[in-house]
C-alpha cells in the first residue's frame, strides 16, 4: 500500500538531511518532495515522504517514528513536544495510508 509522511523538522537544511538520511535507512525505496520553510512554524522545514509499505509491516514502522500517535489508522499524527519521536529534531509527524 502507499503511505505519505509528512514531517516537520525544527532546525536547519542540514537536519532535514539528517532525519531524511534516517528514513532512508530505514524505509526502502523512500522518496521526499522538495523540502520548504513551515510557514506557520518558526525555524521549522517541513516535507514529504511518500513510499511502498506492506500493511504487516505498519506496527513496526510506527513504533520507531514515534511513541504515541493519535487518531484514526490510516491518518495518525503526533507531535514531537509531548511524545518520543525517532529523533529529537522532529516536531510534528502526520502518517497516511490506504
């Protein structure tokens, strides 16, 4: 199934690179868009990470991105001030699959 992940990373270019550089060992065949300022959030960039994932491989993923998501499966999000993200430098996650 496809999955989107959008993330918000509080930092500088070179962060987004580094928290991309862990996607990437971690999810095979992961692409990104472009990345951009967050325009509501400030010293945040934000992107997008779309991919291939098996739905018996979902609950592992989830569990290394992050400790606590909320909402409904399919369109989970979390954010990083008061849950255990896969990396410190990330504010928010949204996660959405079909």
């Amino acid at each position: 199934m496809k999955a989107i992940l959008y993330v918000v990373v509080k930092g500088s270019l070179q962060d987004v690179r580094a928290i991309q550089e862990i996607l990437k060992k971690r999810i095979s065949d992961i692409s990104f868009s472009p990345d951009r300022e967050q325009p509501s959030l400030n010293d945040c960039i934000e992107f997008y990470a779309s991919f291939q994932i098996e739905k018996d491989q979902l609950p592992a993923l989830e569990c290394f991105l992050n400790n606590d998501w909320t909402g409904d499966s399919g369109d989970l999000e979390s954010y990083g001030f008061n849950t255990k993200m896969f990396d410190s430098r990330v504010y928010y996650l949204r996660l959405q699959y079909d």
